[in-house]
C-alpha cells in the first residue's frame, strides 16, 4: 500500500499551516509552493479538498494567504489519510454491497481486519501537534 501524493503533500502543507497557526498569519499560495516543491495548479487541487474539508480556509487581499482554520491536535494522520484515500480497510472482503462469497469460510478475514483496525487506531492517534512536537524533540527524525 502506497499513499498517493497528495496525502503526503496534503499533510506536509498542513504541519507547514499549523505552525504559523497561533500567528494569526495567512500563508501565501506561493509561499506554500515553494516550500513544498510543488506546482501552484497541484497545491491548488490539494487546497481545494482541505478547504472543503474545514482545514484550511483563506483570507484575500494584500495579506490574505492560508490559515489552518482547526486546531492542529485535532487533525490527525487518519483524517488526511481518508481525505485524500476514501476509507482505510486493507481488503475489502466485508463491505456491504460487496461481501465476498467466502466470508463464511474466509480464515484470514479477521486478521486483515484487525490489522486495518490496529492502523487506523495509531493513524487516529497521530496528530499535526505530535508531528511538530516530535520533531522539536527528535530533530533527526523528520516527517
């Protein structure tokens, strides 16, 4: 399993929002860009599903830009993760409209899904704050 890159960026874009969070600072798009080695139209793409999301909001006029518009230990990796993923379920064997035929018979259904369960669990207990808090601490270890 593979995160895709705006997951990655999403998140990134988002410590770099919450650490200006208590400033009451806008962050400019370009600001952001250059940052995050990414294309505006990309962070763009990426903004608009934070926005829609209530993360992020912007403020226009000479000194508007982004604002984190959540307190930052109330996102955690597992939002950001199914923002931009959809639902974290390591199989999908037990969906509703999709059950698979072998569920009843299935020994591995239980371990797949103690495992989604088991990572959802520490992605939920991940949030910007402890990513920034760590980093202060373990400078060498850099999310």
């Amino acid at each position: 399993m593979k995160l895709s890159t705006k997951s990655r960026y999403g998140l990134r874009i988002l410590l770099q929002l919450a650490e200006t969070s208590g400033s009451g600072n806008t962050i400019k798009g370009k600001e952001l860009v250059a940052e995050q080695g990414i294309t505006e139209p990309y962070m763009e793409q990426i903004m608009i599903k934070l926005k829609e999301a209530g993360y992020v909001r912007t403020e226009r006029g000479c000194n508007g830009g982004y604002l984190l518009d959540v307190s930052p230990d109330r996102i955690t990796i597992l939002d950001i993760i199914e923002l931009f993923e959809g639902p974290v379920e390591f199989v999908n064997c037990n969906e509703k409209d999709k059950q698979c035929e072998r569920m009843p018979i299935c020994r591995t259904s239980k371990t797949w899904k103690t495992l989604s369960d088991v990572f959802k669990r520490e992605a939920s207990a991940i949030t910007l704050t402890g990513i920034i808090e760590m980093n202060k601490t373990n400078p060498e270890y850099v999310i």
